[in-house]
C-alpha cells in the first residue's frame, strides 16, 4: 500500500503569545500519520515543543538568529479536524505558528519514518530553498521535502531541480499575510527502488532573498522492503538454494 497525502489544515499563526492552536485536515482518519511544520521568526534560539507526549520530532533547528525550526509526528486517534496547541519558551513578539498535514498507507505500529535519519540545509540569503542528498533504507517510502522560508508573500516553482524518482506534487504552499514573516510548504513522492535521492533545489518567487530551511525525510508505505541482496530460492532441478 502507497502512502499518499489526504490534506493538510490552514496556516496558523500569532504573533503575541507563546503558544499556538493548529488544526488538522476534515479528511483525517484514525492511524493517519500527522505532520506538523512549525516556525517561529525570532531572536534567540527557542525550542518548539508539542502539546502532549504523543507527538515525536523529526527535526528541530536554530538557524541565522532570527528562525526556528521542527518537525513532529503523531499517529491520529481520531477522524476529522483536530487540534493541537505547540508552544515555544519565550515570547520574542515574532510570527509563530506551522501547518499540520495528514499522510495514509504507513504501518499502523511503530514509527512510520523510513530509518533513514531527516537531513536539513540552511541558506542564508537566497530565494532558493535546497535539499540534501536522501538515500532511503526501504524501496517503497514516501519521501518528503518540507521548506521554510524567512519572508511571507512567496510562492514556489512547480517542480523542483532534478524532480525525478521521486517525481514530486506539491502539497501546500502557505504564506502569512504581512510583515517579516514565514511561508510553508511541502512537495512530496514515491520512491519504489530505494535507490540514493540526488540533492535538489526548490525555487521561490520572493522579491528579495531570504533565510530559509529545507528538510527532507521519508514515510515507510504500510508494506516496507528493506533494501537487500536478490533473495534465495530453491532451484527446481538442484536440491539446494540459489540466488
């Protein structure tokens, strides 16, 4: 079973306050796998924490002292919209919020993260937001490319650099409104042979460069091939075992 995308909730955001309310997607169902993409634009490093003790972090970060960072997941308990309010230690009066999307076919126990570790680049001043090289552990995964960027108003390019293998569709692209604030979005595909993802690169159509973060990490699909030397079997006209 693949994983595919079910949908992701709205964009949400504050800009006062050290906690933030953020929903799912109507069309979440139970053992759906939900993601939740934070920023938070501010000054010193800050730590973003989840809710409960049922959300597990992919990746979190400080970068170029002004933007934080991560990434959690949660197995979901229950369908439709649901909500969940991240906090952050300190208020630095600076945008903070995320998106959170529902993703379908991973295993329902255990982690549904590919054992390949989530991988993360940093660019200072630029409308590019660029991602590592990602070789995933299985052949049948989800391989996802979250981006983040330092400015609002922005929307990127169809497709990425090099989108092959996994040939990528965008999820969302979210933009806050006004102001020195953060765009989120997501692009996403299958990899069916495991083989080594090339780095790549995500164009952005802001005005004026900006910081940004680029994560890339993969979904295991429900059935997971390890990948492996070709199997052994039992030759017909021998009586022992072959490759």
């Amino acid at each position: 079973m693949a994983v595919t995308f079910v949908g992701s909730g709205a964009l949400a955001v504050n800009a006062t306050v050290t906690t933030q309310s953020i929903s799912s997607h109507a069309n979440t169902a139970v053992d759906d796998i939900l993601i939740a993409q934070i920023a938070n634009r501010g000054g010193a490093s800050v730590v973003i924490s989840p809710p409960d003790g049922t959300w597990t972090e992919i990746i979190q970060g400080h970068f170029n002292s002004g933007f934080d960072h991560a990434l959690y997941w949660k197995r979901a308990t229950a369908a439709g919209v649901q909500a969940f309010t991240f906090s952050k230690a300190v208020d630095d009066n600076v945008v903070f919020g995320g998106v959170i999307s529902s993703w379908r076919g991973c295993p329902t126990a255990g982690s549904p993260l590919d054992a390949t570790a989530a991988t993360q680049s940093h660019n200072a001043t630029s409308d590019n937001v660029t991602f590592t090289a990602f070789d995933p552990t299985n052949t049948d995964s989800h391989v996802i490319f979250m981006a983040y960027y330092g400015n609002d108003t922005t929307t990127f390019a169809a497709a990425m650099s090099s989108d092959t293998n996994p040939d990528c569709t965008i999820r969302y692209d979210e933009e806050t409104a006004t102001g020195s604030d953060i765009s989120l979005a997501c692009t996403s595909g299958d990899t069916t042979d495991g083989a080594n993802i090339a780095s790549r690169t995500w164009a952005s159509a802001s005005g004026a460069d900006f910081y940004n973060v680029g994560v890339v990490f993969a979904l295991a699909a429900a059935t997971v091939t390890p990948k492996s030397d070709p199997p052994f079997y039992r030759h017909p006209m021998r009586n022992h075992l072959v490759r």
